[in-house]
C-alpha cells in the first residue's frame, strides 16, 4: 500500500488548521475545496457520483485521510459504511430516495445501535423496539446514544429488536428527538436520540427481519478496520510533530533531540506506530477481499489505539507545557487516543475474544 501525496497535502493544509473551528460547528464547510481538488467521494460508487476507487485502493489511503478526525467528512468519505449497507440490503425505493444525495453531501444518514445502560459489547440486551402492525408498517420506540451527528442526520439506522431477534430500521429525522448532546471528553458531535412510537413505512426496513446483528457484524469489521488506519494515521502525525519538535528545540548548547530520554520517547513510538500500520494493512487487505478477518481486524484496532496513545503522549512530553495548549493539536489527538481504547469495542473485549480464538484453534482435536 502506498499514500497519497496530494490527499496528504490536502488534510494536513486544508483541514488540519480548521480543526479547531470544525469542532466548533461553526458553519466551516471545506467540502467545495474538496470537490474541486478531485477528491471528493473517491471510494464511493461512480453511479451513484463517487469516484468509484476500489476497498483496496481507498484503504491505501485512509490512513493519509485520517491524519485528521475531520477528514474523511470534508472529502466525502466518512458516508462510505452507510452507502454500502443501503446500497447492499435496502430496499429499492428506499435506495432511490437516499443514495445519490448521500453521496453529494445533500443528505446525512446516522448510526444508532447502542444504548444507556447496556453494555456495547452485548447486543443482546438492546431494548429499543420496532413492531410491525396489519398494515406493514413499523413502530419504534427507545432510546440510543453515542449516535454520531444526530443533529443534522435526515434518518438514523436504528438497530432494534423485532421479536426474538433484532433488524435496521431507517427512521426519518421528523420521528427522532435529540435529548441531549453527550460531553465527550470535553467536545460534543455524540447525541443521545429518543423515538417514542414513530411510525416508520415498510420501505424503510434495511436487509430482512431478523437480520439486524448480521448487518450490525458487516458494518463493524469494515469500520473498525477504518478506524485502524485513520487512527494509525494520527499516530504517524504525533510522531511528526515530535520529531520537528526534537530536532529544533534548542536546550544549552544542543538541542532536544540529542537527549536519549527524548531519543528513546522516538524509537517507543516509532516501535508502535510501525507494527500498528502492518497489522492495519494485514487487516485492510483481507477485509478488502471480503473476508471478516475477526483476529487480524482485534489486532489492528487495539494496536492502532495503543499507537496513537503511545505517540501522543510522547510528543506531548517533548513538547512540554506547549504540548498542553489547543495550539498544537495534541490535546484533541489525546482525546482522539483515550476514545479509542473504548470505541468499537473496548481494548479488553478485543484482547479477550482474540485471545480464545489463537487458543481454539490451537487445541488439540480430541483423539489425538
């Protein structure tokens, strides 16, 4: 895999300077410039007004992408999950409705899946409920949170149990209340939602009944996947700003660099951030074949994470009391890194879950 020095380009003098003023929400759009550097969209379909590249060769890419929390959004990929989950199992007139605009940035479609008061990494407990009447059509009810960009979504897929089971359920904006905006280490994006028996068409149902946590499964290997290179990405940024830092902060007659503690902080991170980016692109490479991957994905998200905690944290230290200031965009990558050690699953499920499948497959079969 290789980057992409233009898209590189782009994030690190377009978006990266904005980022305090995008976390705001202060109406900052840098999309048009996007658009207009020929970056927009790139992997999603040509059809549908993407740019049609490849799983393989947007993976080649993302973690360039990712450089910056807000840079799959301002070039048009961050929808990437949602298009192909609708494009995959929606339903026709559901998908002539949402696509295209989805594509353009017309259209915002969020996520819910978890809830208040029930662990992430036990789907069984959801509570939210969709029931079907005579007539076809569904009622939900309940309460999500973590749903990113709810504010502006114009429907929300909604993971909800129907009987024994659970499905997706695509609510339109006109049926959701947002209760509440969630602090999230001090910056917002995170909503807690509500529906209290919205009545949803027919239409609206994504994939079959019963087939909610296959979908769910789907999603949440190609965007932890994601979430590893963007966040791999991040760590690679750390590392720079580290290094710049070391090599031209003057300290008595020499600079930082020339300390061993600030050497041995350089090859710790360094250490991490190479193994995390070949285990990430271990897993991008079989996701893009469409394989699951369940090991090689656990892997590169926890080894991501623990880059990007271990970067960010060293170029802080070199930094020094600098490295504490908005200024420098250390501390929203900080916050970046804590997050990731919880969200898509926290480290320790990974460790766990990962751990039992090295050892299933390594016992002995019984007879032998």
């Amino acid at each position: 895999m290789t980057g992409d020095s233009r898209l590189r380009q782009f994030v690190d003098e377009v978006v990266i300077p904005a980022e305090s003023e995008l976390d705001a929400g202060g109406g900052l759009d840098l999309r048009e410039l996007a658009r207009d550097a020929g970056l927009w969209a790139r992997p999603l379909p040509a059809e549908l007004g993407g740019g049609g590249q490849c799983l393989a060769g947007y993976f080649a890419v993302a973690e360039d992408e990712g450089r910056s929390d807000h840079g799959p959004d301002v070039v048009g990929s961050s929808s990437l999950l949602t298009v192909r989950m609708l494009t995959a199992h929606a339903q026709p007139e559901l998908r002539d409705a949402v696509l295209t605009d989805l594509v353009a940035g017309r259209v915002h479609v969020g996520y819910a899946m978890t809830e208040p008061g029930v662990a992430g990494s036990d789907p069984s407990g959801l509570r939210t409920t969709a029931e079907r009447g005579a007539d076809g059509w569904w009622t939900v009810s309940g309460r999500k949170w973590f749903t990113s960009g709810a504010a502006r979504a114009d429907l929300v897929l909604v993971v909800a149990r129907t009987g024994d089971a659970f499905s997706v359920i695509a609510v339109p904006a006109r049926g959701i209340r947002v209760e509440r905006e969630l602090d999230v280490l001090g910056t917002g994006g995170q909503h807690e939602i509500s529906f209290d028996a919205v009545r949803v068409p027919p239409t609206h149902l994504v994939g079959e009944p019963g087939q909610g946590l296959r979908l769910a499964g789907e999603r949440l290997a190609l965007g932890r996947t994601l979430r590893a290179l963007r966040w791999t990405g991040q760590a690679q940024r750390c590392l720079d700003l580290l290094a710049d830092r070391a090599v031209s902060r003057v300290l008595g007659d020499g600079v930082l660099a020339d300390r061993q503690l600030v050497q041995r902080l350089a090859f710790e991170s360094e250490l991490e951030v190479r193994s995390a980016r070949l285990l990430t692109r271990e897993a991008a490479a079989l996701v893009a074949a469409g394989e699951r991957a369940p090991v090689e994905v656990s892997l590169a998200k926890v080894a991501a994470a623990r880059a990007l905690n271990t970067a960010v944290d060293a170029a802080i230290q070199v930094y020094g009391a600098e490295g504490l200031t908005a200024a420098t965009g250390l501390p929203r990558l900080l916050r970046v890194a804590r997050t990731a050690r919880i969200l898509d699953g926290a480290d320790e499920l990974h460790v766990t879950t990962t751990g039992r499948r090295l050892l299933t497959r390594r016992q002995v079969a019984p007879g032998r």
